[in-house]
C-alpha cells in the first residue's frame, strides 16, 4: 500500500511499482488507508508511506495499521531531512525522496524479502547510506582524506 498526499507522487510510485509487477493498494492521506486496510481482505505485504501528511503521520499511519496487521513491513519516503530520526526511532526502511525509479524497486524488494523491518536495525535499508562514493565512510560521512576537489 502506497500512501501519499502529493497526487503526482502518489501516481508515480504507484506506476513505478505496478510496472515492476507489485499489485498496489494506494491512498492520498492517513484516513483513506485506513479505510482501505479495513475494508481489504487481502494481504498488505508492506505499507510505503510518505512521513509528512496533514492529520496524520506515516510513522503513526504505520504505527496504527501494523497493530492489526503485525507482520507488514513498513517503508517511508521523505523529501524533508527526519530520516535520521526515522531510522533511529522506528528501525523501519526509508528512502530519500527524490529516488530513482529502481532504487525504489531495489528497495522494496529488500525490505520485503527480509525480516520484518520494524524491529530495531532497520537503518541497514536506509537509503542515504547506499552512497556508492568511496568518498563517503560507513557512517555517510565525507572521508577527508580521500575526498576530491570539484571545484
């Protein structure tokens, strides 16, 4: 299930997934996917939630959904710079908005095929950490010794 309030967005990641042959479920704000959850009989393998919705939350959006369904997965996407927190405070994936298409692909897929993410140490699925920069060290931070100059 896809949630998110930015119709562009929503449309988006849902056609991403769909072309990627995942069957979504999508709503445009907390309220909606509620109602969705409640009303489907079907499984809901991962809830993909934007953090920031007016009324309320992803993080609380999948607080609440995962306390009727304890083993969907949970991943949330931001433009805004709480992913840290996210990680830190829920262990649940997270991917920084904008992403590439099949990096969300990639994603998803991980989270799905692996153990429930809203257990502590899920900050392995955080996408920030993916830099592919041998400038950067485990943590994300730049390596002064080998970093470059670009200017």
């Amino acid at each position: 299930m896809v949630v998110d309030d930015t119709e562009i967005v929503l449309n988006a990641v849902v056609a991403i997934l769909e072309r990627a042959n995942f069957h979504v479920l999508s709503a445009d704000c907390a309220a909606s996917a509620i109602k969705l959850a409640g009303e489907t009989t079907m499984k809901i393998d991962l809830l993909l939630s934007d953090v920031d919705m007016p009324k309320m939350s992803g993080p609380d959006l999948g607080q609440l959904l995962k306390q009727a369904r304890p083993d969907m997965h949970v991943m949330l996407m931001s433009g805004g710079v709480d992913g840290n927190l996210l990680v830190l405070n829920y262990g649940w994936a997270f991917i920084q908005k904008p992403f590439v298409a099949s990096k969300l692909v990639q994603m998803v897929t991980n989270v799905l095929h692996s153990e429930n993410r809203s257990q502590a140490g899920g900050q392995e699925f955080d996408s920030r950490k993916d830099t592919g920069d041998p400038d950067y060290d485990q943590r994300g931070d730049v390596d002064p010794e080998h970093s470059r100059d670009d200017t």
